[in-house]
C-alpha cells in the first residue's frame, strides 16, 4: 500500500507499507517541505520592474519599495523582522531594522502597501542610505502561515494568541536578502 498526502501548508509526505513473504511487515514515511520566497525592490508603489542586485535605482525617489513573495501562489505570508546595512553582515555595527516584532519603524517611515495576494507582501520605506558606504544590504524574514492574518506587522496582519502558537509549531521561515547602490540624495542618510 502507498499513500502521497498534501496540506494546505504545501509541505508533502509520503508513507509505504509492504509486507514481507513471511507475514512480517515493514513500512517507511518519507517528506518533503519547501517554501520559496523572493524579495525584489522597486522605485515606484507600481511594483513593476525591480532594481537588480548591485544597481542603482533608475529615478530619484522618496521611498523605496519592497515586495516580498511567495513563489506558491497557495502560500499566505508575513514578515517577521526587516534590517538594512552597509555591509553585507547583517550584524554589522550599523546596521538598523525597520521592522521589528513590534513594528517598529525607526528613521525609515515603514509604511505597508495592501495587497489582495495572502502570498505577497508589499512595504516602503523612505529613500535611504549609509554615510561612510555607497552599498545598502535589506534583509527580510518571511514566514509562512496556516491562515491570515500573518505576520507581525500592520493590524491586518497581526497575530492572535492561538496563530502565534501556530507559528511556532510551524516555524517555516526564509530571510531574503538583496542589495542596490543607495540613491544619490536619499531622504535619511543612515551612521
């Protein structure tokens, strides 16, 4: 007997039972899991075209816009922490999160942008960079949940007693990161 099953998580696993010539039985449960997310970043609330890795953003602006997504459209997604920095350590002395367990917005101005697409998260922070690097490095935490709301960020995504416990049986989680040259008069120059 072979069985394939699929949640709603979208994490698979697989059990098989044979039996053997003398009535002994043997069976096996094998898995698989995978949750995939990307974050690009973009010039304009449009969400359009994302800035490569490395470049420059096209136009001034005064806000940068980030799009964090699920590559499963069955997905619901959240944030759980963002961090920018100078260089590509995340611990870096200088670096700074703009998105916290408690939302915290700090000098950046997070703002969410509503979006229809549980497997899509869409932020804005003002235009920013680094004093002493031309270089800036995003980290984001995504989190995979069961149901919405999730995350931890914005009232229509914040996590109620029983979700958290959920969250924490699930522990599903990718940190994402990218990088762009920061912008030639960013609105907040960061230490």
């Amino acid at each position: 007997v072979s069985c394939t099953c699929e949640s709603l998580l979208r994490s698979s696993a697989m059990g098989q039972i044979r039996t053997a010539p003398l009535g002994e039985w043997s069976g096996g449960i094998a898995g698989s899991f995978e949750f995939r997310v990307a974050l690009t970043i973009h010039s304009t609330d449009a969400f359009e075209s994302s800035i490569s890795a490395g470049d420059l953003p096209p136009a001034p602006s005064q806000r940068m816009y980030l799009q964090i997504a699920s590559l499963d459209a069955a997905d619901s997604i959240g944030l759980t922490r963002c961090v920018a920095s100078p260089t590509s350590k995340i611990d870096d002395p200088y670096a700074v999160g703009f998105l916290s367990v408690g939302c915290l917005a700090g000098p950046l101005d997070l703002q969410t942008h509503s979006e229809s697409e549980m497997h899509v998260v869409r932020i804005s922070v003002l235009s920013f960079g680094f004093a002493a690097s031309d270089d800036v490095f995003v980290w984001c935490e995504a989190l995979r949940c069961a149901a919405q709301p999730c995350g931890e960020c914005g009232s229509e995504r914040r996590l109620s007693e029983d979700a958290h416990i959920a969250r924490r049986l699930q522990g599903d989680r990718q940190l994402l990161q990218s990088w762009f040259r920061a912008p030639p008069s960013p609105q907040v120059v960061l230490p």
